[in-house]
C-alpha cells in the first residue's frame, strides 16, 4: 500500500490516521512470522468447521488452501512459499490428508503439471522479480534499450520491473507454462505477452534479455546471447551469474537480490567488475 503524506489540514490528517489504521491491517506491513502463523491457524480453523459441518475432506482441504491465497500473496520469496506450504505440510504431518481419496492426488498433480510443465521447472519454477529490484539500472545500461525481453516472464512482475526502469520501451515476455502466459497476457496488457520457449525463440532483435531463472540456466543463456545478440546488447539476471564471466555492471536495486549485466562483446573485464550502486554508470 502506498504511504500517504501527511499535511496540516485536519481532513488530511484524519484521513493518514484512518490509511495507518488501514497499514494494520495489511499483511505485507506484519512482523514476521506473523503472516505464516495468521494463515496456518486461518487454513486449520476452516478446515475443521468445514469438517465439522460434515464437508468432504477434499472440499475442506482445497477452501481452506484458498482463503489464504491473500496472505501468500502478501509475501515474498521463501516467506511466500512458507506461509503456503505450512497447512498442507502439518496436514500431511498429522496424517488428517490421508482421509483424502487417491484420485484427489492425481488431481493436485495434474493441475500442478498444468501450471508446470516439465520443461519449466528444468529453469526455474515460479519466483517473482521483487518490485523495485531493478530500479537504477536504466541510469547503469546507456543507452535506454529500445525492445526488451523477459526470458520466462511468470506472472509478470520482471515485466513491470523493467517497465519502472525504461517506461518508453517495447517490452516482451515469453512463458512456456500456458496459464501463467495466459494469466500474465490479461494482466499486463501494456506488454507484450507469449507463451513459448525461451531457448526456441530468436534473442536477435532485443537490446536486452532479462532472466530470472537458476545458476545452471546462465552458462546456455550466455552462450546464446552471444550467438544471437548484436554487439553492444544487454544479457541481464537476476541474481545467478553467468560461471567465469565477469559482468560488466553489478547492481544492487531496491531488492535484496543483486542484479548482473552483462554486454555482448564487450572486451574481457579486467579485475573486479564495475560496481554500480543505483547512481552508477557503465555506459558504452
Ligand atoms: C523464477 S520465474 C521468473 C518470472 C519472471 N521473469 C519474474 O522475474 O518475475 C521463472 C519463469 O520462467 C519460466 N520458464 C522456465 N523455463 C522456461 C522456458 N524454457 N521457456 C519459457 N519459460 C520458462 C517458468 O515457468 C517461470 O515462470
């Protein structure tokens, strides 16, 4: 939620004292572990009313999983992934899923291929570019990149990460999970979206490709953009470096993770890489 900026007019201080009361209430404003705590006793105490009023376990299972869809969403990296795995973890744990008929199983693996194709998952699964991780590198990356490509765009928030930092752009996504494309074609409509192949697709005409994907993605991903990409181009991740390549900027955003930049032909680094804090500069 945005912070609203307090002036001296009585309304305007009534109404910062009504949107702090609204912060409260915000999920993504609590201390941690309170978030995963809320949502495990809030998954629990469903569950077992639903129970209680004689529901099928599945039904229970599946409504309690989804009330907390808000509380998971409210987080981020590891802590999403905590605060949505303690329910089904602790029901597995004391044995209540086991009252669950076997075909449920194959549902819940069906929709999981469905979201995650196999060939997705050889990348990365589904962890979304942190808002504000890629702030300051329009001043690092001169000049401004006229196309964009997220490589395995997801859900769509690298999209917006790099619409924040080059707004003029023409920015592209591609996914190869079909719902997540889908999802992220209607969500960020002022881009342009497409579900496919990372690796299958041309990098020959973009001015930089982002990834966000894992430390063994990097090694092919450098080897193709240097097959395809102009001289002069841009190969940027999130996080996981390219083995044995020195970027030519680092970038410490308004994330926790680093971001790397690395520019096609560009000669060899010598020594450390350029650090970049978000004032920094590594133009051509
Ligand atoms: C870690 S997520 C990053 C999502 C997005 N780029 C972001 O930063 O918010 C990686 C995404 O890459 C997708 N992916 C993995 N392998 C892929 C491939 N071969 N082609 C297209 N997308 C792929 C996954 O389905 C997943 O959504």
């Amino acid at each position: 939620m945005a912070s609203f900026a307090p002036s001296n007019t009585r309304a305007a201080r009534r109404l910062h004292r009504l949107w702090s009361y609204g912060d409260a209430l915000t999920p993504a404003r609590w201390p941690w572990p309170l978030p995963a705590l809320v949502g495990w006793c809030l998954a629990w105490a469903l569950c077992l009313a639903l129970r209680a009023l004689q529901a099928p376990a599945t039904l229970a299972l599946v409504l309690a999983l989804l009330a907390i869809v808000p509380l998971v969403r409210s987080q981020s990296g590891w802590r999403r992934a905590i605060v949505a795995a303690g329910f089904p973890l602790s029901a597995l744990a004391t044995g209540w899923v086991d009252s669950m008929p076997a075909w449920a199983w194959l549902v819940a693996l069906a929709l999981l291929l469905g979201l995650y194709p196999l060939r997705a998952w050889s990348d990365a699964p589904w962890f979304p570019t942190a808002r504000g991780s890629l702030d300051g590198l329009e001043r690092v990356l001169a000049p401004a990149p006229q196309r964009v490509l997220d490589a395995g765009c997801g859900l769509g928030h690298g999209l917006s990460a790099l619409r924040r930092a080059w707004p003029g752009a023409r920015i592209e996504g591609v996914e190869w999970s079909r719902p997540l494309a889908w999802w992220t074609m209607r969500r960020c409509r002022w881009a342009s979206v497409r579900r496919g192949d990372l690796w299958a697709e041309s990098w020959a005409d973009f001015d930089l490709v982002y990834l966000f994907q894992r430390p063994e993605t990097m090694a092919r991903a450098w080897a193709k953009a240097k097959a395809e990409m102009r001289p002069g181009r841009w190969l940027v991740s999130l996080e996981f470096e390219v083995p044995g390549v020195a970027p030519t900027a680092r970038l410490h955003g308004g994330g926790r993770r680093e971001v790397l930049a690395y520019r096609v032909g560009a000669a060899p680094a010598a020594g450390a890489a350029k650090e970049a804090s978000t004032g920094g500069r590594a133009g051509r």
